[in-house]
C-alpha cells in the first residue's frame, strides 16, 4: 500500500533535515575531510535503508526532479500528480535542510564556495545525479539490487565528498546549499546554478515516456 503523500512529505523533511544537521556537526568538528566524507555516505546510506522503499529517499530536489521525470516520463513531470508529488517534497526538502543546518551550534561558514569551484561542483553533481538514476532505474529491474541502494549511493557520494573537498565544491544539492546561505556561506547560488545544469542535462536523456519495464 502506498504512503499518503504527506506522510512521505514528513519523511522527506526528517530525512534533509537529519542530513543537514549531521553535516554542520561534522563541518564543525575535528574530523579529518576523508573521516567526514564516509560518515556523511553512512548517514545517507543508513536514510535510504531507512526510507527508501516509503519515499524514494530523494532529500534533494534536483534528485526529486530527476527520479520523477524517471517514473513518470520527461513529457509528463509538469503533470497534476508529478507536480503535485514534486513541489511537496521538495517543500520539505528546504525545510529540512534550514532546520537541521539551523539546529546546529555552528556558526559562519561551513564552507567556502567560490568561482574556482564550478566546475568541480557541475561535473560531481553530474556524476552522483547520474549514479542515482543508474541504480534506481536497476532497483525497479533487478530485485537483488533494491538492498544495495544505499551501499552504492552512500559510498558515492562518500567518494564525491573527498573529491569535493579536494576542490573546494562537494554540496550536490540545492536544498543544502540554501540552508548554507542561511549559515553564512558564500556562493551558494553559483552551487545551485551548478547542480540544477548538471539534473537538466541529465533530464534531456531521459525518455519522454516511462519505459514499459519500469
């Protein structure tokens, strides 16, 4: 039986929100940048177990878009019932994201975001937005990967953080990167700008119609 949808809403805004409070407490500790990167992919790992088969476990509306456009087809993601699931989570998503960031103690910047980071953030959002089409379009084919969803996006994006700190970028998401607004981080738009080009382009490749299979 499928969940309401403002059931799945409030899962969504728990899940951004829980995420977005385990990266400002972890952008303020001692932890090494490698050490941050993997608890965060646990995090988002131990989020997608947790919720997954209720909500899809998007927490990021350039995902939302993308996966929607993936299940209901291209031609159909400005539908009533695409739209409508859409502007809900992603609702949430902003939510989540400025309350768990806002819970947290740390002040300032969390991070620096700056011109010399565009590209960085265009090409790894490209590449876990692409991960995460791959694998939940594999989910819907292959029963034996379902379980391994988190496993695989967790140690994605555990891997695109390390890279991400590497150059200065590594937000993937736009929810995330308003909430830093929020915190006093600078660049924030050029982020969203980064990561929304990257889910458009990754939209033009996706059928215009779900595919029978899905």
């Amino acid at each position: 039986m499928t969940m309401p949808l403002w059931q799945r809403t409030a899962f969504e805004a728990f899940g951004t929100g829980f995420l977005a409070f385990a990266v400002g407490r972890l952008g303020g500790s001692e932890f090494s940048g490698f050490e941050q990167a993997i608890v965060i992919g646990l995090c988002l790992a131990l989020l997608i177990h947790f919720m997954g088969r209720a909500t899809g476990a998007h927490f990021n509306p350039a995902v939302t878009l993308l996966l929607n456009a993936q299940r209901f087809g291209r031609a159909r993601l400005l539908s009533r019932d695409a739209r409508r699931e859409s502007v809900a989570y992603i609702a949430a998503q902003l939510l989540g994201a400025t309350v768990g960031l806002g819970l947290n103690p740390v002040e300032g910047p969390i991070n620096d975001f700056g011109l010399h980071a565009w590209l960085p953030e265009f090409v790894f959002s490209f590449v876990l937005y692409g991960l995460i089409l791959r694998w939940s379009r594999e989910g819907r084919i292959c029963p034996v990967s379902q379980p391994l969803s988190g496993l695989v996006i967790g140690s994605g994006l555990s891997v695109l953080v390390v890279l991400g700190g590497l150059s200065e970028s590594g937000i993937y998401n736009p929810a995330m990167a308003i909430a830093l607004a929020v915190k006093g981080m600078d660049g924030s738009i050029l982020a969203i700008v980064n990561e929304f080009i990257a889910a458009g382009l990754l939209l033009l490749y996706l059928p215009p119609w779900p595919r029978s299979s899905d």
